[in-house]
C-alpha cells in the first residue's frame, strides 16, 4: 500500500469537504422552517395542507437516495429545456451547475425528515404548558415562539445531529451529477493508477472525521441549551403564579 499516494490523495480530496459541508447544512437550514410548517399543519390537522404534507414525506422518505439524484438529476432538465424551447426562452439549462441540482435533492430529503423529527418533538412537550401560557395571558403565537418551540427544538437536537450526519453520507452519492465533492476527487485520483482500494480508505477516513465533528458540534448545542430547557417551564409557572396573585389581589381589592 503506497503511504504516499494515501497522504496525497487525502489533502486532495479534502478539497471537496467544503462542497460537502455545504450541501449538507444548506439543506439542513433551508428544511427547519418549511419542516416545521409540515409539522405544525398535520398536528393541527390543516385541511389541504396537512394531506399535503403527509403524502411529500410518505413519498420521499420511501425513496431511495439515489433514485431521487437520478431521477431529478435526468427528468427536470430535460423538461425545463423542453419547456423553455417550447416558450421561446433563451435559457440553456445544461450550464446550470450541478451543484444547483444537489442542493435541491438533498433539501427535498430533509424537509420530509424534518417535519417528522419537528412533529414528534412538538408531542413530547408538555400540553399542560400550552394552558399555563394561556393562564399566563400570551397568545397562541406567543405561547409556540417563546415556550413551546423552543423545547420542542432542543429535543430534536439529537435527531437533527443524526440527520445532518446522514445528509453527509448521502453526498458521497452526488458524484453521480458530476459534482466534485470528497468522493468523487478520491475516485479521479485512482483512476490514474487503478489505487481504488486506497482512494476508499482516504474516503472512509474523512467521512469519519466530519462525521464525528458534527457529532461534537451537536452535542456542544444540547448542553448550551440544556439550562435554557430547564428553565423555561419555571418562567412559565412564575409568569401563572403572577398572574393568579395579581387576579387574587385585584378580587380582594374590589371585595375586601
């Protein structure tokens, strides 16, 4: 096994990291309010909406990975350059960049695990909070932003990590649209000497590293907002026993 062309294809291929990184906190960020929508109109029961959203995250999450990059990656240009031709628009749809269409795939794919992992954190949270906020005179949007959302996102944390991390493997499969990322310079550069097995250790080794990274990052956020989780049903009760002292003083008040 050459050590050499290990050290020297694991720098070039740290070349592709950055492309990585990318599409998977692209992704990952683009899906937090469009999943969070999803999740909110089927525990609501939205009409339309919810039925929506119900049948894109059946559909998605029941197909492959890679069928979705060859699909999309094949049918979509194809048919926006049919559809440009046919309307006269002078837009060459084959020089978009690959990187475009990465995007896109792996932004479908997390909107549909989002709202899963935003639509079990919403349950875990306490009902009995949602009243107190109530008690407590904040209205419904400020009862979601400051009490119910906030704990519901830190109990996703953990399955956020475990998406990102899978987001990141997924982009292995991106090399198929011809996007240079970590697996696809690994795999150019064994082309010259037929080093594949070599080029696979290189890919497995950062793969890791960034898995782990993430891993560490995550982990970092549950402990920051560990104290915030804690606190924020004791400002809720505070703001309800504030609340019903005040009421009980103005009672007295008007019938000492």
């Amino acid at each position: 096994m050459a050590i050499d062309y290990l050290i020297a294809t694991f720098f070039e291929s740290l070349k592709g990291v950055p492309i990585t990184l990318f599409i998977t906190f692209f992704a990952l960020i683009a899906a937090l309010p469009l999943g969070l929508l999803f999740a909110i109109a089927r525990l609501n029961k939205i009409p339309i909406l919810s039925q929506l959203a119900r049948l894109y995250t059946l559909i998605i999450r029941g197909t492959p990975l890679i069928l979705l990059i060859l699909l999309f990656y094949s049918f979509v240009p194809s048919f926006l350059n049919t559809f440009f031709k046919a309307h006269n628009i002078g837009i060459d749809i084959f020089k978009v960049n690959p990187l475009f269409y990465a995007c896109t795939v792996f932004l479908l794919v997390a909107i549909a695990t989002v709202a899963e992992i935003f639509r079990s954190a919403l349950l875990a949270v306490d009902g009995g909070q949602f009243e107190a906020g109530k008690v407590a005179n904040l209205s419904t949007f400020h009862i979601y932003a400051r009490i119910i959302l906030p704990q519901a996102l830190i109990s996703s944390l953990p399955n956020l990590c475990n998406l990102a991390i899978t987001l990141v493997k997924g982009t292995s499969l991106v090399f198929v649209m011809t996007v240079k990322d970590i697996t696809a310079i690994a795999k150019i550069q064994a082309s010259y000497g037929y080093n594949y097995a070599e080029s696979y250790l290189v890919i497995f080794a950062i793969y890791i590293l960034i898995c782990t990274g993430i891993q560490l990052v995550f982990k970092k956020l549950a402990a920051f907002f560990a104290l915030d989780r804690r606190m924020v049903p004791k400002q809720v009760e505070k703001l309800r026993v504030e609340k019903v002292a005040l009421e009980k003083g103005v009672l007295y008040a008007e019938h000492p």
